[in-house]
C-alpha cells in the first residue's frame, strides 16, 4: 500500500478550523521561525479514514485471529472497559488540576479509582502497597530496581549486584543495569528453574536482589521459590517478581506469601488493556511496608472526611518516575476488569488459562519436542529441533501458521531453548480454537517431514513474505523526509 | 571447516596471528556462521589500551550482537576500516578480508592462553 | 464474567484428556506446594457489565467536567478530531501486540513508519524513533544517549525545562554518577552567560526547551554552535503543535529533540496514556532507545515494514541495550499520526498561529486589569506569565468555582515567583471564554 503521503494533493485538509474571532494579528521576529514549512500531507477526512482502515486490515490482532503469543498474555479485551474509558469525566480531566487550590476536589473520583485500584491490587499479590506510576512493564522494573537501591542505601549498604536466572526477560537484566547495578546471570537447572547449587555460590552480601519470574517464562513453577527467598533475606537482599506471568497463579498463590518484597504487574497482560499494537501499558509496582516509603511521589491519600488527597512530600521517595499518576486511560479498564471478574472470575481466569496451556502441550507432545515435561502454568515451550533436522526452523512453522490465520507463537525465546516456540493461549480461547491450532500444529509437523522444501515459500497468503531484515539494517530507511 | 593452522585461537571463536610484535584478530569461520549476516561493527578507537578479555569490538547480525574480547592485553594499533562500509567482509573472508584489528602485544606470555588449530577444532567438537 | 468461552462439559473433557479424571482443574495446580498457596483472595464478587458501568460513572460524577482551560503547563486542551477516536477504536489496531511479525502485521508497521516519517518532518531531524512513555521519559533517554554518545558525563540543563521533567531527570539517575548544572532563566529566555561558564569539554549536552515553561520562544543557534564547538551535543524539548511556525530544533542544530505530543490528539485523560516522541540526526540513530521501524523488500521484492536495528534493544542485547524500554505508546502514536495526516500541512500552521493570535489577544484583555502585570521581556507562543497583585492561590480558588481553571502558580516549582500564574491559550478557547476570563479575574482580585 502507498504512503499516506503519496495521496496528499495541496489545498486539501482533514480538519476545519474554526475562524479566527480575536481581533490581533501577531507576527513574530523571522529568527524564531520555521524556514519553510512542515510537509505534512494535506488528505481529507474520507481519505485519511480509508487510508488507515485498509491499513488495519493487514494486521493480526486478537479480535480477529487466535494469538498464542508466549509471555505476552494476548486475551480478549473486554468492549464495555474501552466505553467506560472513554467517559468524557476522565478523558478531559487536567493531570494538572490536582496541585492547583482546591483542586483535588475537581478530581475526586480519578483519585479514588486510582486508590482503589491500589488496594485491589495488594489483594491480588499479597502486598502492602501499590503505586500505579510506571507506564510499562520495563518501567515497573525500572521503579522497582530504583526502590531495591533506595532501600539499601537507607541502610547505608552499598549493594553491587542484582541475580537472574537466565530465562528472565530481557527487560531485567536491562532495568537492573540501567539502575546502576551489575548483573549475574544464574543458569537453569534440567528442570528449567534456576539451579540452586549455582545460586547459592553466587548470593552475597553483595548481592542487591534476586530478579524472579514465577511461573517462569517455560512455564514451570519454582517449587524451591520460598527456599530461594529465605536465603535471600538472610543474605540481605531483596526478593523481585516480575508478574508477566501473574495471569497463570491468579487466586491460587500470591507473591506477597511467597516472600517477594516488590512486584511488578502488567496491567496490560493479566488485566486485559488492549495492547495497542504495543502500547500504551502499564506497570504499577506493589511492594511489602517496609519499602513503602521509597514508593514514587506523590502517593494518593484518603483524608479523614473520606476525601483524597496527593501527598508529594516523602523524604526517602526515589522522586518522579512519571509526569503524573501512571497511565491512567490504561488503569481505569483494568479497574473495571477486576470488578466485572471479582474473585470467582479472576480465579477462573488462571484455571482456564493452565487448562489450555496443558491441553494443548498434551496434544502437541509426540509431534514436537518438549524439552520441560512436567504440567505447565498458562504457558510452555516446545522446539522445533526435530523439524530442524529436515531444515525447518521454528521461524518457518510460525511463517506457515499465518497462512493459517494464526498469529504465531513467540520464537526464539527463552534463549536457553533451541529452536523454541512459546505457546500462550490465554483463557479467553474455545476449545474449537485450541482444536483447530492442534489440527495446524500437526498436520505441518507431518509437511516438514514430507515435504521439507516448501516452508521456505511460507506465508503465500499475507500482504508480504519474509522481508528481508538485512537489507533493512543496511539501507536505514526509517523515514520519508 | 576451514581453522588455518598458522593462527591461534580463544574460546570465543576468535583468531589471531602474531606478526611480530602485534596481533591481528579476527572472527572464525565457525562464528561467522552462527552469526549469520553481518549488518554492523562498532570498531575500537585506535591508541587505546586493553586488557585481555575487555571488549574491543561488536559485530552485529539482524538478530544478534556478539561482543568481541581482546585475546591479548596491549594498545589497539590499526582498525579494518573497510568494515565500516562493508561488515559483510567478515561473512564472505573471515580469515583475510575480514580481520578485526591490530593490538601491539604487550605481555607476550598471555599468548600460552590461546589454542591451536588442533585444539581448537577439539574444543568445536566439544561445544 | 470472565470472558472464558468453555461451558462446563468442555471444561470435563478436556481435563480427561489431559489426564486429570477427577474432574479437578485445582489439580493442574499442584506444583505450587500447599504451604505456599494464596493465604487469601479477599476480593468482590464480580458484577455485571450494566452495574460496573453504572458504579464507574459514579464515580467519573466526583470529577469536575465543562471547565474552561486555561491551564497548560506542557498539557494542553487541544481540539481532537473525530476521525482520530475512529481510526484508533479499530480493534485491528489496538487488540495487536509489537509487531514482531512482519507479516501479519503490516498495518501497524506502515503506520508507525509514517509516524516517524512525520515526526521527521515536523522537527526537521533525520531519523524518529517508534515512541516512548511520555515527554519527561522521553528527555531523560535524551540525556543518557547524549552520554553514551559522546562518553563523557557532564549535563546542563535549563531552568526553563518543564519543571517536572526536572525532577524526573533527578530522580532517574540517582544511581549513576552524572554531573548535573542547572542554569537560570534570565528574562524569560536561557542565560547565555551562565550555560557558557559551565560548558566545557567535558559536557555531554546542554538540554534546552523551546518554548520554555514560561511560553517564552527564544532561537538556540548561538547556543547550538557553541556546544558543538566543545563537542557536545545539543538537545531541545519541544512542544509540537507550536512547530508548525515555530523554528524547529533542526534549524537551530540540536542534535536530539525529544517532547510530549499529547498536543497531537491525545486527550489529557488525567495524565496519561501520552507520547514521548525522539527525533535525532542520523548519526545518533545507533545509539537512540525504542523500536524503530524500517522499509525494506521482502521475497518478491514487494515493499515491506519491520522492525530494524533490534540489536540495540533489551531482548538482545539484555544488560548492554540501550535502554530497558519494551511496551512504547504505539497507540498513541498512532492518535498523533491521523492527528498529524487530518490536520495537515496547513492546518498545523492554522492552529498554531490560531494558538498564538489568541493568547495574545488573552495578554491584552489581562494587561487592562488593575495590578495585572503581562510579561513582555521575551516573545511567546500560547502560554505566558502573569504577575498578579495578590495570591495568585486565592485568585485560582475563587475562578474555579466560576469553571475557569485560570492557570498554574509558578510558586510551587519556583521559590522566588510567588505572585506569578501561567496561563494556557489554545485554538479551542473562545474570545468570549477570554474575556469572560479576564472578567472574573478581575472580579477575583477586586471585586
């Protein structure tokens, strides 16, 4: 399809103006002008509309196609949160409007949504306190590695390093390093959680935190977790959960009782926000009392005639990790998640969603080499290395399940497993689909044995087929100035 | 797969030859290919001092990046500039066209650290 | 409600299937030992659509709506068009993920390659990246790229920057060793003297705004010239809506340009979801954050979208990337591409210059108010400084319960302006709402 610019024709616009009703002319000083002007397409409205709809159509998505994308949580999202998003109270409150006199009273109900939110969520993991500031996922992180060496400094210990195991998402050991901390990487064990020999030889005093997903990106839960944490603390570092995962334990463990002292959650993957084609998130960070007061500012407080208030004078704060108060568009449709699922909902929501995860590992066991065997959480890795053998790589089983109208599983990660595809179906998925995907998964397990040569012509049915990422890189083309 | 005799290698899949006072290095052919095509390497500034094992370059393939370790202590002496424009040399002539760059050796002795082809090839098989 | 579609007996077979004939799906959770189960799930029943609905608009009821704007501060009540809502609320677009794929998700990926092809545009810089969290995020990647840039580890910053950005730069690198300089405004604009005492050859960037918190506009080219003559590199945040006159951060040699373009049809929504967009000059593109999108060819030479230079991100490059960012604000960008594609090459000149007639306009009406002093020491674009003759705390109190939020009290980030207020003017204020304004202003201090 062409550019948008290519159907820009001069004297057109999308928007119409209103006219200019103050009487002044103001003309600035030629020094502090454009040279000429911005070259930004000049299209109307039916043309944008058209433009991007027809664009649209050359996108999987979750509305439109099973999207088992491993560690991404790709469940429905509910059409009644974007309405409730969308009430024009919220749309057009000023995040300003708190910090003028009296101003808070013009925000009371954003405030109390946010202060509920926070509660609710220390229910769900077993924490003390939440803040719903970062913006992210990887900036949930970030706050969290920034409240570990908040915490340490306070207690006048300057902590060096931070251990994850290595089939942590790349974010930790990038939010760790970011922080100012080195980071070790601890090996996984036959089982596929973290070897416990090498843990132990690694953890020190010098040792900040331990950076943990549970259930794991292969998604097997560490029975050892409580052990793990024990030593820890006892070595004077701090327990971190990375909930990308959370959706798999929901009702059933929580990392508060499993001796985690900061979590991370995306609200965007357990509490079905849209993901936007990646983004806008979302990554409030619970934490146990005693780090409460490194949480960022400001901190939303309930005064004693049940009003609230923003507090933004907290002396051991790590500061502003947001502009405001976190992405608030994306905290409000989780918000009403949790309330239309409630306890019983959100407990049916793990269930289901290690349901089909196992359903589907059983069904594919045989035709593909599982390298982890035992019951899965709500995800779970297979390898192509037995197709590898005829030349099929994991890539082109995924190129050949688009032709199928399915999104294909994350490839090519966790590093520790060759040739991997990490299958995530979600709860949100019928068993018709689940079905449909064993049926696919199957039949192009048996073409890879036949017929080997054909992958490589895979997807024949998409708008494109396999661009060519090299000449990308060469040609630098990231823009049509 | 093709290990030159005359060079000497390290358990990241480097080579070097020793010219004398200097060392070239370079890629093995082994690397290369795991690599996969080459888009990218950030080159050492001449003049610099290293130790063995510090990072001294990074080539970069669509999907990977892989940091390259100084296999001898001393100062960086010459850089293959024809990289810069043509990264793909390494994939096409690891051995020749695609050398790295040249460190002047300051502790000759650290080169006793380093393999054979024949121990190299043993440590391949091993891998 | 779960959104789960099994009923019950699909639910039996398929745990028979897998093996667990007791019908028990409690069991699939047998590998997290008992003594570590959840202590408690102390949460709600759930509730239906209609009464969720029904409870949140209850609550949306506790935030004060209709009120007049004249509030700014970096965020701005800019007029949205109808056709942004539209495009975005297609699920093809905001039910995707990262466009990992290429193939099944070319949408996502032309468009964020005509986001960054406008952002280029607008700035005039060479290469923008997909998005990041928001204009402060945004300015803080912009100082450590300037650091890894040029390997040194000495930053000045302006007074003028957003004050909040401030704060966020401080808060970010508390953990690394960076020495920072702030510098003061001096009428309205960058102090030239002070900046160029500290600049040395050891500074990575000077970080300037333009327009400034206090709306003045000012031309860096001086200052541009003399950072690169030390080596350093320039950065300037900027507001985007103002570029379509404006100078852009090219034209007076920044280096890298980063801001927040909730100007570019995002609405406030209380803080967020925004956009932090980065524009740099191609020799920088290595070393800048975020997914970027690339053009390429695929098999049968047909034009193609990808993701490209994903060696210098977290899922590569793990501790040694860039930056930790994952989730950007694709959406977002996406409201500020159709935003950028339905206002267009004129239309963004019209606002602008709609902006600044406005806020002009606005100067006047509040210069005839007794003990109401306009500063006038440096030109400005949409937002400018009052001086009022009373606590301006009491002023914005008493206009609020009128429906006006009248402006910011610059005392709260700036010690000596107590008596100080900064007032916002956009296209969508009327003349009537200004002199309205100016009526209770007026009414508020002496009536």
């Amino acid at each position: 399809m062409g550019l948008i610019f290519a159907k820009s024709r001069p004297g057109r616009t999308g928007v119409t103006l209103p006219l200019k009703d103050v009487p002044v002319e103001c003309k600035l000083d030629k020094r502090y002008l454009r040279g000429k002007d911005a070259e930004l397409p000049s299209v109307s409205e039916p043309e944008v509309v058209r433009h991007f709809t027809n664009l649209s159509k050359m996108n999987f998505s979750v509305d439109s196609n099973f999207y088992p994308l491993g560690s991404c949580t790709m469940k429905y999202n509910p059409k009644i949160t974007e309405k409730i998003a969308a009430m024009e109270e919220f749309v057009s409150l000023h995040p300003l409007a708190p910090q003028l006199i009296r101003g808070g009273m013009l925000t009371q109900g954003a405030l109390e949504i946010t202060s509920n939110l926070e509660k609710v969520l220390c229910k769900i993991t077993g924490m003390d306190e939440f803040t719903t500031h970062p913006m992210a996922g990887a900036h949930g992180e970030l706050t969290g590695v920034m409240i570990i060496a908040a915490y340490h400094r306070n207690n006048g210990n300057r902590k060096k390093h931070i251990l994850i195991p290595d089939s942590g998402h790349g974010t930790n050991p990038a939010s760790a390093a970011i922080a100012g901390y080195d980071v070790i990487t601890i090996k996984s064990d036959k089982n596929g959680v973290m070897d416990l020999g090498e843990f132990k030889e690694k953890l020190n005093e010098d040792t900040a935190a331990v950076m943990l997903t549970c259930p794991n990106t292969l998604g097997i839960f560490n029975p050892d977790i409580k052990k793990i944490s024990d030593l820890a603390h006892k070595a004077g570092a701090l327990m971190y959960y990375d909930g990308a995962n959370l959706n798999a334990i929901l009702g059933k463990a929580r990392p508060g009782d499993l001796g985690f002292d900061i979590v991370h959650l995306n609200l965007h993957k357990t509490f079905a926000t849209p993901h936007g084609g990646g983004g806008p998130g979302s990554g409030p960070v619970g934490v146990k009392k005693d780090l409460e007061p490194f949480l960022p500012i400001s901190r939303i407080v309930k005064r004693s005639d049940g009003t609230f208030t923003l507090d933004y004078d907290k002396s051991l704060s790590i500061g502003y990790m947001s502009p405001f108060y976190g992405n608030f568009a994306v905290m409000l449709k989780a918000y009403a998640y949790i309330l239309l699922l409630g306890r019983e909902g959100l407990i049916e929501v793990s269930e289901n969603a290690v349901l089909n995860a196992n359903y589907l590992k059983v069904k594919l066991e045989g035709h593909y080499d599982i390298p982890y065997s035992e019951v899965c959480f709500h995800e779970f890795v297979l390898s192509a290395s037995k197709q590898l053998k005829k030349g099929v790589k994991a890539i082109d089983i995924a190129k050949a399940l688009i032709d199928e109208g399915i999104h294909p599983p994350t490839v090519y990660f966790p590093l520790i497993v060759r040739e991997a595809m990490m299958i995530e179906p979600t709860e949100t998925e019928s068993k018709e689909t689940l079905d449909k995907f064993i049926d696919v998964m199957i039949e192009l397990a048996l073409k890879a044995e036949e017929d080997p040569g054909v992958f490589k012509s895979f997807p024949r049915n998409a708008p494109v087929c396999r661009p060519d990422e090299v000449k990308a890189v060469k040609d630098m083309d990231i823009a049509d100035v | 797969m093709m290990m030159p005799d005359d060079l000497k290698y390290t358990k990241d899949h480097e080579w070097v030859r020793i010219e004398g006072s200097e060392a070239v290095l370079g890629i093995t052919e082994h690397a290369q290919s795991e690599l996969g095509d080459i888009t990218f390497i950030e080159l050492p500034e001449t003049e610099k001092e290293v130790n063995q094992s510090d990072t001294v370059a990074t080539i970069e393939s669509v999907k990977a990046a892989s940091d390259i370790y100084a296999p001898l202590s001393g100062k960086i002496v010459g850089v293959n500039e024809l990289l810069k424009d043509a990264p793909e040399s390494i994939n096409r002539s690891p051995y020749k066209d695609g050398w790295i760059c040249r460190i002047n050796i300051k502790n000759p002795e650290e080169q006793d650290n380093l393999m054979s082809a024949a121990e190299y090839e043993k440590f391949l098989q091993g891998e | 409600m779960s959104y789960i579609p099994h009923a019950k007996c699909d639910q039996q077979k398929m745990l028979e299937e897998i093996g667990i004939s007791s019908g028990n799906i409690d069991e699939l959770f047998s590998g997290i030992p008992e003594e570590l189960r959840a202590l408690s799930f102390d949460l709600p029943q759930g509730r239906s659509e209609f009464e969720v609905e029904k409870y949140i608009k209850g609550l949306a009821k506790k935030n004060a709506t209709d009120l007049v704007h004249f509030l700014g501060g970096g965020f701005y009540d800019h007029y949205i068009p109808a056709a942004v809502d539209a495009i975005v609320s297609r699920p093809e677009f905001y039910t995707a993920y990262t466009p990992y794929q290429p193939e099944a998700s070319q949408g996502t990926l032309q468009a964020t390659y005509e986001y960054q092809s406008c952002i280029c545009r607008l700035t005039g810089m060479e290469a923008s990246n997909a998005s990041l969290y928001d204009g402060g995020t945004a300015l803080y990647e912009a100082a450590m790229m300037a650091l890894r840039a040029t390997g040194r580890n000495k930053i000045i910053m302006d007074g003028g920057v957003n004050p909040i950005y401030r704060k966020m730069m401080y808060s970010y690198t508390t953990n690394l060793s960076i020495e920072f300089v702030e510098t003061p405004v001096s009428h309205g604009q960058s102090d030239r003297d002070r900046i160029y005492e500290y600049l040395d050859d050891k500074t990575a960037a000077v970080i300037l705004q333009n327009p400034n918190f206090f709306g003045a506009i000012d031309d860096h080219v001086d200052i541009a010239d003399k950072c690169h003559s030390y080596g350093a590199l320039l950065v300037e945040s900027v507001y985007p809506i103002s570029l379509g006159i404006l100078k852009t951060p090219r034209e007076m040699g920044a280096d890298i340009t980063t801001g927040e373009g909730q100007s570019l049809g995002i609405p406030l929504s209380f803080g967020g979801p925004y956009l932090g967009f980065m524009a740099v000059k191609k020799d920088l593109v290595r070393k800048m954050p975020g997914r970027i999108v690339g053009a390429t060819v695929d098999m049968n030479g047909k034009r193609s979208y990808v993701l490209t230079l994903q060696t210098r991100e977290q899922h590569i490059r793990r501790e040694k990337a860039n930056s930790n960012i994952c989730s950007n604000e694709a959406l977002c960008a996406l409201r500020a591409l159709v935003y950028m594609t339905m206002i267009g090459k004129e239309g963004i000149k019209k606002v602008a210059q709609l902006c600044l007639d406005k806020a002009e306009y606005a100067k006047q009406k509040l210069s005839e108010i007794k003990g109401v002093e306009v500063k006038r020491s440096s030109p400005t674009f949409n937002e400018f400084i009052v001086r009022l003759p009373k606590d301006p705390n009491m002023v914005i109190g008493k206009l609020i319960d009128k429906g006006i939020t009248p402006g910011f009290p610059l005392g709260r980030y700036y010690a000596d302006m107590e008596d100080y207020m900064l007032i916002a003017v956009t296209e969508k204020r009327t003349k009537q709402e200004i002199v309205v304004f100016a009526g209770a202003l007026e009414e508020a201090l002496w009536g």
